[in-house]
C-alpha cells in the first residue's frame, strides 16, 4: 500500500485547514488593526449613530 489510508489523509487535512483558517484569520486581524485603516473604522463605527433623512419617514 502507498500509506495514504483515509486517516492519513483527514489528518492532514485537518491540519491543512486549521493552518489555512488562522492564517486568514491573521491576515484580518493584521489588516484591523493596520495604523492605515484607523481612521476609515472610526469613521464607520459612527455611521449607525448619524441621522439621516430616512428616520423621518
């Protein structure tokens, strides 16, 4: 046999996936928190709080 059995092969994609998750969830933690896109956030964490013209209606 070539040793790639069914548990040999959900291992490693086990691992495979749990290292593909946290390296995306790194990259968005990173892009968060990048100096960069400080302002933009701040910005868009007002947004629900400005009155508009709907909320007359």
């Amino acid at each position: 046999m070539s040793g790639l059995d069914y548990e040999t092969v959900a291992r490693f994609a086990q691992q495979g996936g749990t290292l593909y998750f946290a390296a995306i969830f790194a990259a968005g933690v990173a892009y968060a928190l990048w100096p960069k896109h400080k302002e933009a956030f701040q910005r868009l964490a007002q947004l629900p709080l400005e009155k508009d013209e709907s909320d007359n209606v």
